[in-house]
C-alpha cells in the first residue's frame, strides 16, 4: 500500500513538476483547516442558539424569572455575552466587543483559506507557463524533425497544472464563502439580542406610543 502510495506520487510529480506538488500540499493543509473549523463551529454551537433566543424573547416579554432558566440551558459561545447583558450590563459597546472577541477566534484561518482560493488559480497558470516553455524549448530542439504529439504532450501536461490550480481554488472559495455567510448570521443575531436585551419592549411600546392621544 505505501509502495502504491509512493509511485502515485512520484508519477503526479513527474507529469505535473513541482508546482502540482506544491498544490496537493497546500490542499492537504486546507483541507486541515476546513476540517477544524468545522469542528470548532460545532463545539462553540454556532447558529444553535434556540435557548438564547427563548431567554431574549422572555425577557422582552417581561418575563425575567424564565429568561433566566433559558439562559441556563444554553451551551452556545455567545452566553456569556447574554448572561452580561441580563445581569445588569448597559454599555452596548462593550456587549458588542465582547462578541467581536468570541467572532475573532472563529474566524482564524479564514485569511489563509482566502489566501488559498486567490493564490491556487495563479500558482497553476505559474505552472502552465513552465510547462509551455519547456514544451516549445523541445519543439525547438526537435528542429524541422519535429512531431506533433510530442508538443500535444508537453500542453496537456501543462495545463495540468492550471486544472489543479482551480480543483483546490474552487471548493476552497465554496467552503470560505460558507462559513463568512454563518459568521455574518451570527453577527446579526448577536447585535440584536443586545439591543432586545438592553431595550425590553421598544418593538411594542412604540405602536402604542404612536397612538397615543395628545394632552394639552
């Protein structure tokens, strides 16, 4: 098994030079990342925040005592930023940079994986030069004796290259684009359980506020 493993990687490495090898390198140590994040986004619970958002809905209701026993059933990253919230803490600001803190671990790695899905589609055409270059420099040294699949070969191993440079680009960009999308949900759910939080009942003092009559 480890003999196969060897002569497919020598094989890969023959027909697609060092750049691919780079390539398969970096798409192991992506596809690390993406696994971890994974995990990590599991373990912090994220988007499962269904006792947090009872805890907020009970105490815009008035409903403190309940508010309190959601709050405790919670296993979500963000209640400790609630838990603030509810024992009495007004600034917002602080509220907000506490939850910034708690995005900011989540969102390790997602540079690198940006970095991945920009750089990959480059370092393959950097390959596809290469290999162009070598493909012409022997069409060349074959002078007028030259055959065709011998140039036929030297292009479609090239641009093998380019093919492996998108194969680890594009799911890298699907999987980023994912996990931005959750991050920025997490964002909005945040601030608004803050702002409930620190102004219980705004949504339906308002109406009646607004029709309130007049007193001279």
């Amino acid at each position: 098994m480890i003999d196969r493993l060897q002569e497919m990687v020598a094989r890969v490495a023959e027909l697609g030079g060092p750049v691919v090898m780079i390539l398969v390198g970096v798409s192991v140590v992506t596809l690390a990342v993406i696994l971890y994040k994974l995990w990590q986004f599991a373990a912090a619970g994220v988007g499962r925040h269904a006792a947090l958002r009872q805890a907020v809905a009970a105490w815009d209701a008035g409903e403190r005592a309940d508010a309190r026993v959601a709050l405790d059933r919670s296993r979500s990253y963000l209640r400790p930023v609630i838990e603030m919230a509810l024992s009495g803490m007004q600034d917002a600001a602080r509220l907000e940079a506490e939850a910034e803190l708690r995005f900011a671990r989540l969102e390790r790695g997602f540079r690198f994986l940006d970095t991945v899905a920009q750089l990959a589609p480059l370092l393959g055409l950097f390959g596809t030069v290469l290999g162009m270059i070598t493909a012409f420099q022997a069409l060349q040294e074959a002078g007028a004796q030259v055959d065709p699949s011998v140039l036929a070969g030297g292009i479609w191993v090239a641009l093998l290259t380019t093919a492996a440079g998108l194969a680890v680009a594009m799911p890298t960009s699907v999987v980023l684009s994912w996990f931005e999308a959750r991050m920025d949900a997490e964002r909005v759910f945040a601030a608004s359980a803050v702002h409930t939080i620190l102004s219980p009942g705004a949504a339906r003092a308002a109406p009646r506020a607004q029709g309130a009559p007049v007193h001279a």
